[in-house]
C-alpha cells in the first residue's frame, strides 16, 4: 500500500513508466557489459603480456577506435533521450488546473496537519494526518513546515515534495483509483521521522463530499454524565492547551485538530491503530510510544482517563 510500483494516479503512473525505462534500459546495458567482460576475458586467454596498444596492428587500431567512437555515441543518445524522456515528465507533473481544491498541509514534528481550503472560513475543515481526496478529481496540496524540513511522499500519487520553513511549496496529483494510500515524511526531520506516516484516502466524489461537509460540522455534543465529565477532564486538564475540538472552547493548533478525530483510522502519525485501548495507552505515557514526542503524559486518575477516553472515542 506505500509502493511506487502501484501507481493510482496518472503523475505517479508517468514516474514508474520513466522508472521502468530507466531500469529495463539500464540493465539490458548492465547485461551487456557484464557478457563483454566475459568475452575480453576469456579472449584475452594465453596471449602474450607485452600486447599493448602502440603495438597492435593499424586495422586493430582503427577497429578499436570504431568501437569506443560507437560506444560514446550511444551513451550520449541513451543519455540525450531520457534528458527529454524526464523532461516530458516533469512537465506532466506540473500540469495542472486553474482552480483545484486546494487543501494545506503544514508538517509539524511529528505529525501533518491538514486544512481544507475553502472561501468560506467556518467551512474550512481541519483534520491531521488522513487526507481525504475525491476521485477523478485534481487536487492542489500547498504544503509547509512549522519547525523544521520535512517531505510529503505518497508514492502512489506523485513524487515527493519538500516542506520548508518559510515557504510555500506546491504539488498536484489526480487519484484515479480509489483506496487508502499510505504516505510517509521523506526528509530526516528528528527522532521520530520515521513515525510520521499519513493516509491518502481516495474515495468518489460523492462520498468524498460527504465526508467535507460533515467534517465543518461540529461533533454532537456529549449528554451522557460519564462523557459530560470526560469533556470537562478535556477542558481544564491541559489537553485544550493544544488540540482544538470543533464546537467547543477548544481552539488551540499546537497538535492535531480533534474534532472528528474517531472517523481516522490511526493515532500519532500512523503510529497506532486508532483503538480505545491504543487511546488509552497513548494518553496515559506517549513518549513511550513516540520516544521524544512533543505531548506531555499528564496525571490522571483512572477515572478521569476513562472518562476522557470516552468521550474521545464519541467523536466521529
Ligand atoms: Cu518529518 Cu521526517
């Protein structure tokens, strides 16, 4: 599922066609020099020492010359034509059209914050590491870095793209078959680099549609005693120092947006499977789980972790 060989979109079926090129021609040539080493080895077989090549005879000489001139030329064609080959490429890559949906994605250590462009502010959706994308459809990624580099790479979409503080880089891609990617930071961005996974999920567009417009909606709020107690455990415990939950007093960007945060299917980046008892043990010590993770294990008794939990996992 993280395999450029499995491209689902025609950006990242236009960079395994170059890949495969590369390779098939860069073998048949491998394959060939290694069957020409061969042959001059056993050729060369119980010949005298001192032939070397002022003393080989003229038409040996000008057959050599032949050889080697031959040999350049086609290096330089080889060469010359995957120059344009990668440039028609490239090209394709950065096609695109004039207006896209247009979604922000900001790489934070170590997780990616992703916001749904849109005109309308209280229609921006916000959610973290799960990109949703319609189908069929081409989608501008606008993509930054809030500490250091990082690089978003969906293999099975496009190549990868850096993120740079202070700048805003930009990449395209059309999903044209549907299912959930993996995707991966590509750039060494500190301890846990290698625990800053995301998801592509490529949905049609009107399931896709769907999932944007309930993701503006703010999650219902708890009745139940049990969650109307998580919810104040969430409020003044610390947790809304840094995460936001949409409908609530909750606003805070320093982590990930909670609000539908049930509906992902993962928790810290990829790094676990967004069950209640990963949950709870996420909470309960995360540098555990993410050695050097910016979220502090904060006091709870068991109750209120329970509680907490609880109403964490209402929110769909
Ligand atoms: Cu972010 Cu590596």
């Amino acid at each position: 599922m993280h395999s450029f060989f499995d491209p689902a979109s025609p950006q990242a079926r236009a960079v395994a066609g170059l890949w495969w090129w590369m390779f098939g021609v860069g073998f048949v040539i491998w394959l060939g020099v290694a069957a020409l080493a061969v042959y001059v080895a056993n050729a060369g077989h119980g010949q005298r020492e001192s032939d070397d090549l002022m003393h080989v005879p003229p038409e040996t000489r000008r057959r050599i010359e032949r050889i080697v001139s031959a040999s350049v030329f086609a290096t330089v064609l080889v060469l010359a034509v995957f120059l344009v080959y990668d440039f028609s490429v490239g090209r394709l890559l950065a096609q695109h059209p004039q207006r896209a949906l247009t979604i922000d994605v900001v790489g934070h250590q170590w997780w990616w914050e992703v916001q749904y462009e849109d005109p309308n502010p209280s229609k921006r959706v916000g959610t973290a590491n799960e990109i949703h994308v319609p189908v069929g459809e081409t989608v501008q990624f606008k993509l930054r870095a809030a500490d250091v580099i990082h690089s978003f790479w969906a293999p099975n979409m496009n190549g990868k793209r850096d993120l740079i503080p202070g700048y805003v880089s930009t990449l395209w891609f059309k999903a044209d078959t549907a299912g959930v990617y993996r995707g991966q930071c590509a750039e060494f961005c500190g301890l846990q680099h290698a625990q800053m996974a995301f998801y592509i999920v490529a949905e049609p567009p009107v399931k896709f549609a769907a999932w944007l417009a309930a993701g503006s909606a703010p999650p219902e709020p708890p009745t139940d005693s049990t969650l109307l107690y998580g919810q104040r455990v969430f409020m003044s415990s610390g947790c809304a120092v840094c995460h936001a939950i949409g409908g609530t007093e909750a606003k805070a960007t320093v982590g990930p947006d909670l609000t539908h945060f049930k509906g992902r299917s993962s928790i810290a980046a990829g790094s676990l499977a967004n069950t209640r008892a990963n949950l709870t043990r996420w909470i309960q010590n995360p540098s555990a789980i993410k050695p050097g993770v910016r979220m502090p294990a904060l006091p709870f008794k068991p109750a209120e972790l329970n509680a907490l939990v609880s109403y964490l996992e209402t929110l769909k």
